[in-house]
C-alpha cells in the first residue's frame, strides 16, 4: 500500500494503533535516517497489522473505529507515525509521544541532506526546503519560488528532479503483512507480535492482559488512569501495571495476569471500583496510623494488591483496631525485608493463598517461616541513603513516638512531616565535617546520621558538630534529643568517635522498632493517629516529602529537566535486587530501567557521589551510568533527542 494510501486510511480510522502499544519513542536522528532511507529508495521493511472486528478491539484516538473491521498496527508504529507528522504537519490522533522528533524537517537540494530547521543556517537560504510543507502542498509552489532566483538557474534541471523525488516518498509501496482470522485472539496477536518484533520491546503480560480489556472495555485505560493520577495529586505514584495487579487479585484472587483471560468486562469495571476503594483505604491506614504519607517512604508497593483483596472482599473496610494493625505489622515487615522485590509474582500467589482463610495469624506465620525472625537488630540500621529500606522505619518511628523538635522543642508528629516548607532531612553529623575528615559518602549518609528537624531547626544549627549544640539543645529542650534516639553518653558526640555513634544510635533504633512492631502486632499501640487522611475526597494532597539538600536537590531539579524535555520521568531510588532472594544489592538514585526510549535505548542511571560498590553494581545490571548531571544532560540530548545540531 502507498504511503499517502496508508496516510488516508489512518484519518479515516480505517488503520488505528492497538491500546498494547506503546507511544513515540524515535528521535531525530531516527526521523532523518527513516527520510534518508525512502529518499535513496532503500528497504524500510513492512508492516504487520491485525485485521480484526471493530467490536473485538479498540485503539487510541478521539473517533471511534467505524463498524466492520479495522486494521490494527502491530509492527510500523514509529516508522508511520513519523510519516504521519511530516506529512501532514501534525500528529495523528492516537498520538502519544514528543512532536518535536519530526516537526521543522528540511532538505537541502544542493547536499540531499536532511536536517532540522536552524534558523542560522537556513534562514533566507533557498537551497533548503521545507519537508513538510512539500509533502502538504505539493512541488508547484516550492519549483516557483526557486526559479526566482536567478543563481540557483544553472542547476535548475537537478534541483528539480531532487525536489520530485522528495514529493514522490508518498507514493512508495510499504509491504502490509496481514493478521487474519477468527482464531485469531488478543493472546494469538500479541505473541505473533513478539516474535516479529524480537529485537525491541516485548509486550508484558500487563500490556496484554490490559489489551484484552481494552478491546471489551474501551474506557479501562482511562478510567485507570484516573485513579492514578488522584493518588499522584496526593502524592503516591503507581504505574498502570501495578494497579491491573489490584484489580486482578481482587477480580480472581490470583497474582497472574492469565487468570484474566476469560473474566467479563463488566466484572473487571466492578474490581476497578473496589481497588479504587481499598487502595484508598490502604493509603489512609498507611499514612494516618504509620505516619508514612508519601511516595518515598511507602515501600513494598508490591504488598499493597493483598491487601487490597483482604480488604475489597470485607466489603471495602477494616474491621477493628487489631485486624487494621495486624496488616500494618505484616506490611511493615514486606517493607524492610523486600518481600515482593524478586519473584513477586509467585510470592503474591502463596501470600494470596494465605489469606483465603481469612486469619491473618497464617500470613505473618507465613512471613515468619520464610524470613526465620521478624526481629530487627541494630545492624539493620546500617544502610546508608534515603533510599535504604530501614529509612522509612526511621521516619515511622518519628511518627509514632512523637520525636521533637530541637529548636522548638514541639513534637513533629502533627502533620509537620509533609508539609515541604517545614521539615527537613537533617545529618545530626554534618556532611561537610565528616566529608573533610574523609569519611566515604556510605558513612555520611548512613541511615543513623539522618533525622528530620523544621527548617528553621536545621538552618540554626547549620555546620556544628554535635558537641558543640546538643548540650544547648537538651538543656533549652530537656527530652528532645532522647527523642530522636540520640546516645546521651557525651564522648559519642564528638567527631573522632562518630561510627561509635552511629553503632550506639542504631541499639536505641533498634529497641524502638521492635517494641513498636511488638505493640502493633498485640493490638496494644495506642489509638493515636499520627498522619492525616492521605487521599481526601478532592484527591488533593496536603503532604509532601521531607526537604532535601545538596545531591538530592540535584537530582529532583534533573527529574523536572526530563520531564521537560517530554520524556519519562525515570525512578527515584531504583531498588536493585536478587531476582531469586529480593535482597537489596544497591540503590540507583534515579534510573531509567527500561531506557529513556522504551526498547530503544538501554537502561539508564544518574549516580550522585555514590560509592564504588553502587557504580559496580548498576554496570553488572546493565545499565549507562553517569555521575555527572551534565554529561547526562549531554547524552540525553545527544543519543535521545538527537538535537545537538539546533
């Protein structure tokens, strides 16, 4: 089929984009080497669609297919859609990407090279030409305008013939391989598509399982979406995926995407309001009993789809203070010990199973058998960063002892904690002192250095070291550093005994979290909420991360630097993990584990100031790492975007 055949046909809606696609992933580079190929008449390859009913499936976009059947785009996404915006000067509509990639393309006639508009370059210059303009209007107008200029006359004839060979790319023949069939089902597709489609991006049972209910339930994708962006407004980020597992293990009681297959649309809406319904309930329960009221300390997101079937199949509710706090207990403990970091899939099944007797005794047993003993010890405090999984203990332990503030003395439990202007991340020993002492990043940030103070705290206290302001501290606030677990013995507050410090201070952290554990498993914590209601009818949320300084501020300003560059955000303290055992083995501060360009592009990783043994780690997993905000900037916009030239 001719390209402006396939062009018409997609405006039409007669060609459309399945909903398991993913968006536009090409860069300009890519663009310029597709143009360059139709240009020279060189082999693009074919495509492949699935010819379908339109009441059998759905795709993207603002019309709806028309009646009878509709060709589905398996194989050709990016190389069409690209053709489409050049073309016709704009996306089409089932478009999901960054425009930029094909918009202001130019040819020059007098090089054949194709380039993105520069306004230095091309300005006034007449031997580049405008792609899409051609490809909307037609040679006529362009030959025109060229001929009155009378030093372009002696290579006139060429110039022409350039110029109809650029026109003449809509009428190239793409070869359509075609998928068709009445056996020809959603399963069938998607693994015809993965073998064609071998060396790039696999569709995940996720993206088929979605797929199915797509093609019975067109709104399912947005009404998920939804959910996902109030739980965003109130500070909680989960990806589709995660909250078809809910739906899942609420609908079919298993963790695999497969028990979907034959389970009407009509169900799969109900199971969406009732995951709705217990993902709710789940985040005010974590926040205003655990104090944990944002996404950087909520953790074992994996747990969270038992929970929601535990608590859909009781109607949407808890039933009293000890059933409430026995799930706590058990999702505490998936936290600090990562139990959904490797196969979680499998594990979910046997944690599924567990709770059908509806005794919650059997799941922390169970928890129990696989981990030995659920008692913390002192050095499980010994990981360093935020993103060590016993730093959500500690925030928590802020939380439900009501530590206090050193400046003013007031506990911080009271919702201070997620407010962005009153909280900050405070290194009880300063990051400079101990990085001019030569102390290693692991050390400065080890999990004990940290706890969290109001601005105004930690800006007072600035650079001291700890036997400079503590005795100041305790005796205009008698209590307050015993309250944030800090070792009353006077020689741990000074410089050369730091590491006794840390070891002293990870005993009391310990005993905290363990008497604490020990009361919720009892039902015997008092009845005290410490958070608020983390997703409130509005979906707006009053909560916030705690302030951070120096590398993390480096990283959040690179996260809203991506994003506007229109590409993902990436992941925050990327967990890497024994895929057999789900033991922590690093933690990337912000990863792309799937690359900045989905099956594109490898993974990748920004790596501030971390030590050698996290740099090692990120290689043997695979990923490009960079330890530099600018040469990152520089890849991106180099391998990425492609935009060096502009």
């Amino acid at each position: 089929m001719q390209i402006s055949a396939i062009i018409s046909n997609i405006d039409q809606d007669n060609i459309a984009l399945p909903e398991f696609q993913r968006g536009y992933v090409w860069n300009r580079d890519q663009v310029r080497g597709l143009m360059h190929s139709l240009y020279r008449k060189h082999p693009v390859g074919s495509l492949l669609v699935w010819v379908t009913k339109t009441t059998d499936a759905r795709s993207r976009g603002d019309n709806p297919t028309p009646v009878g059947t509709v060709q589905l785009l398996l194989d050709g996404q990016q190389r069409i859609t690209t053709l489409y915006g050049i073309t016709k000067g704009k996306p089409p509509k089932f478009f999901d990407g960054n425009a930029q990639a094909f918009t202001g393309l130019h040819f020059n006639i007098e090089t054949e090279e194709f380039k993105f508009y520069s306004q230095l370059e091309m300005r006034d210059n007449p031997r580049w030409i405008d792609v899409t303009k051609l490809m909307r209007d037609g040679v006529g107008e362009i030959i025109g305008a060229l001929y009155s200029k009378e030093d372009l006359h002696p290579k006139m004839e060429t110039y022409i013939a350039r110029i109809t060979a650029l026109g003449m790319i809509k009428e190239i023949d793409l070869h359509i391989e075609q998928v068709v069939g009445e056996d020809k089902t959603v399963d069938v597709v998607v693994d015809i598509f993965n073998r064609v489609n071998s060396g790039g991006t696999k569709l995940s049972t996720g993206d088929l399982a979605l797929a199915k209910i797509c093609a019975q339930w067109p709104e399912a994708r947005i009404e998920m979406k939804r959910c996902l962006d109030r739980w965003r407004d109130a500070g909680f980020h989960f990806r589709l995926e995660w909250l078809l597992r809910n739906v899942n293990a609420i609908v079919t009681g298993e963790a695999l995407f497969s028990a979907l297959k034959d389970t009407p649309a009509s169900e799969i809406a109900d199971g969406l309001k009732k995951a709705e319904k217990a993902v709710n309930v789940i985040l005010n329960m974590i926040s205003g009993r655990l104090g944990l009221d944002h996404d950087r300390v909520l953790g074992s997101k994996g747990s969270l789809p038992l929970l929601a079937r535990y608590i859909a199949v009781r109607g949407g509710k808890v039933e009293g203070h000890r059933e409430r706090d026995k799930l706590l207990f058990w999702y505490v403990h998936t936290l600090l010990w990562g139990r959904y970091a490797g196969s979680s899939e499998t594990v979910l099944n046997q944690d599924l199973r567990l709770i059908e007797s509806g005794n919650l005794d059997d799941l922390i047993n169970g928890l129990r058998a696989s981990r030995g003993d659920l008692r913390i010890d002192p050095v499980d405090f010994s990981g360093s960063s935020l993103g060590a999984r016993f730093y959500p203990m500690l925030y928590m332990l802020t939380r439900v002892y009501g530590a206090r503030d050193w400046d003013t003395g007031l506990e911080l439990s009271e919702n201070l904690l997620g407010k962005f202007s009153s909280l900050h991340v405070h290194h009880i020993f300063p990051k400079a002192q101990l990085y001019k002492r030569g102390y290693c990043r692991s050390d400065v940030n080890a999990v004990a250095n940290f706890c969290f103070q109001t601005q105004d705290s930690n800006l007072g206290i600035g650079d001291r070291l700890p036997h400079e302001y503590f005795e100041e501290v305790e005796r205009r606030n008698p209590g307050a550093l015993a309250s944030q677990w800090i070792p009353m013995d006077k020689e741990l507050w000074r410089m050369d005994r730091y590491l006794d410090f840390l070891a002293a201070r990870r005993e009391l952290l310990a005993t905290a979290a363990n008497k604490f554990l020990e009361s919720l498993l009892s039902g015997s914590m008092p009845e005290v909420s410490v958070g608020f209601e983390a997703v409130e009818r509005t979906g707006k949320s009053v909560a916030g991360p705690p302030v951070v300084e120096d590398e993390e501020r480096v990283i959040f300003d690179c996260v809203e630097w991506v994003a506007n560059q229109g590409l993902p955000e990436g992941e925050l303290l990327y967990e890497l993990t024994d895929p057999q055992t789900g033991r922590q083995l690093a933690v990337l501060d912000l990863a792309w584990p799937d690359g900045l360009q989905k099956g594109l592009s490898k993974p990748v990783a920004l790596l501030i100031n971390e030590a050698p043994e996290t740099e090692d780690a990120a290689n043997k997993a695979g990923f490009h790492y960079f330890t530099n905000v600018e040469e990152f900037k520089n890849y991106v916009r180099r391998e990425i975007l492609a935009v060096e030239d502009i």
